[in-house]
C-alpha cells in the first residue's frame, strides 16, 4: 500500500479513519483513506484509488478522499479525532485494524 502512495509525490500524507482506525470494522469493511497535500487533485484521488483497487492485488477495497475538499464538518472533525496517519512524516500503522502491516503487498 505504502509503495503505491509513495508514487505520488503530491501526496503529503494518508490518514486512515473510519471503523479501521476506531478498530470496530467488520468483516468486509472497506479502508477509507483521507490523502493530503498542496497539489493533490481530483485525478490524484482517481489515480490512487485505481492503484489500490485495480492494480494491487489486496484483499480490502478503498475509499480514497481527498481531507482538503471536504465539506462536511462532521466528517473533517471526525478524521482528526480518529484518524491515523499512516504515511507521512508522522506516519504509524498500529496492529489490531485489519490491516497487516508485515503483508508485503501493504508496503
């Protein structure tokens, strides 16, 4: 997963939220993932979501948004209360979300 952000250079960093970083996600439950960066665009959000979904072969799907475009209140103060950062400067990807950090195709 990593290595597919990394081919973004306007990505800045990737914040994990939703029921994966509150840790009551289900069986199926999709990995939503808020990308953010000065020159990140609507294709940039496309591209990633393509490359997640279509190109890797990784067993969960993924929401791609991009936090700067978000309108909803609720859904911004959710992703800073909640979310982690999982690529970036301050990038952590703690045990327990369902997702394997050790999985080589994650990297």
């Amino acid at each position: 997963m990593t290595g597919a952000i990394s081919r973004f250079d306007e990505i800045s960093e990737v914040v994990l939220f939703g029921s994966r970083a509150k840790g009551n996600y289900k069986i199926g439950s999709d990995v939503d993932l808020a990308i953010k960066g000065d020159r990140v665009t609507h294709m940039t959000v496309l591209e990633l979501s393509d490359c997640l979904n279509e190109e890797k072969p990784l067993p969960y799907f993924f929401d791609v948004i991009q936090y700067e475009t978000i309108d909803e209140l609720r859904l911004v103060e959710h992703i800073d209360r909640v979310g982690i950062v999982i690529f970036g400067q301050t990038a952590l990807i703690p045990t327990g979300l369902g997702i394997n950090a050790h999985n080589p195709d994650l990297r």
